[in-house]
C-alpha cells in the first residue's frame, strides 16, 4: 500500500547560515524523519556525472569544471564576483533542477513525514508553498558566526557579507510557524526537535490534514 496517498507531511526548515540547521536535521532524521536537503542535492547535481555539469559546462566553458568533471566551485565563485549575472545564469540551470529533485524526493519518502531543509526557504515563494508547517533553527548572531568561524575558518567579515544577503532573524521568526532556540547547547536542541517531532508524527498522522 501507498504509504502517502497524495503527498507526504512536508516541514520546511531554515535558518542563516550556522544556525544549526545541519544539527537539527541530522537529529530529526535520527529520529526518523526522512530528510530532503536542497544544499546537498545542488552538491550531487554539480558533482561528477551531476545533471547540472553539461549545462554548466555550455554556459560558461569548460573553465568552470574540474578535471574531475564536477564544478569548480572556487573559479565559479571568482567568475560570479566578477560578473553577477553568471550567478544569476548558475541559479537559472540549477534551481529548477533542485526543485524538481526535491518534489521527486518528498514524493518518494518512507518517513512519516519529510523535513524539507532549505536555506533560504524564507526569500522563495515556491518553498513557502510546498510546507504544511514552517521551522526555524534561530540563534543569537554573535553566535552564528562563532560557529561559522569554527566550522569553515572564514573571516567575520566574509560571514556577515553572507548573513546580510540573507533574510533577517526577524523576517525569519515573522514567518515561522514553530521555531528552535540553538542558543544552548545540542543537548538543549535535542531536546527541542524531540518535542517537535512528536507533534509533527501527530500532525502528519491526523486524517483529515489538507493535502
Ligand atoms: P547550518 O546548517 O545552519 O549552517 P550547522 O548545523 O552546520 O549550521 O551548525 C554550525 C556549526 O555549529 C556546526 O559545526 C555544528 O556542529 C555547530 N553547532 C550547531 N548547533 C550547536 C550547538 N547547539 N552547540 C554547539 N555547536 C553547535
């Protein structure tokens, strides 16, 4: 039998970049949430054999791609600094291949219902629409990019370059329907996502949800 007759329970989770949302996913799925993640699907589409790399390789040359055949992350940044509208021409190949593989795979999924993790979930219309319910991982600034530093080793300045492209904490928050304070340690964003994940097996659980 179908698992999902129409289509599954779909939790939207966001937050600025080193707010913990890798954490939270990572927890959720412990749990048993099938987890799709557009970050990690726009790394398999640029990955060798991806199906972003022709594309990519017709639109900017094969400059643009290792000898390993996946992109070249750090030429398509120097070329997208340069010139902003190669990032804009980026995002016009692989958006929509990252939207179709992400409807494909909320399809698809076993779990009881899917965490659908997008960055920038907030600024896209099209993310909002597709979530029953709406999740942010939010944080102190300060410590966003404490994280960050430690995680990647970039300079303050480049991380708040980053913050400042994304939505606001308080647009965030404005737009969340449930929100996880990572302001503590991960004993405490445990604690929250187990919380969470009980009403989310109970909301994707109840008969007559709107589909
Ligand atoms: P995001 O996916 O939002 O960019 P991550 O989940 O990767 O953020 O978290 C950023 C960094 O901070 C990671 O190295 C992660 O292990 C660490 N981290 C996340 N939450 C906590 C926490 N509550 N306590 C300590 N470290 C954390």
């Amino acid at each position: 039998m179908q698992k999902h007759p129409l289509r599954p329970y779909i939790v939207g989770l966001t937050g600025g970049i080193g707010s913990g949302k890798s954490a939270a996913a990572d927890h959720f799925e412990a749990l048993g949430a099938s987890i799709v993640d557009t970050d990690r699907i726009a790394h398999e589409l640029t990955a060798p054999g991806g199906a972003a790399i022709d594309a990519i390789r017709d639109a900017f040359g094969a400059a643009m791609i290792t000898p390993d055949g996946s992109l070249d992350r750090s030429a398509m940044r120097a070329l997208a600094f340069e010139r902003p509208e190669a990032r804009r021409q980026l995002e016009a190949i692989l958006h929509p291949l990252i939207r179709d593989e992400s409807t494909r795979r909320c399809r698809v999924a076993q779990g009881a219902y899917v965490i659908l993790a997008v960055p920038l979930l907030i600024e896209s219309g099209t993310y909002r629409e597709r979530c029953d319910r709406i999740c942010v991982v939010d944080c102190p600034e300060a410590l966003q990019v404490a994280r960050v530093r430690a995680r990647n080793g970039l300079a303050e300045a480049q991380i708040r370059a980053i913050m400042a492209a994304q939505a606001s904490r308080n647009q965030r928050l404005a737009a969340a329907d449930d929100v996880i304070d990572n302001g503590g340690d991960l004993a405490a964003l445990h604690a929250q996502v187990q919380r969470l994940h009980a009403a989310y097996l109970h909301a994707a659980s109840a008969p007559m949800r709107a589909c």
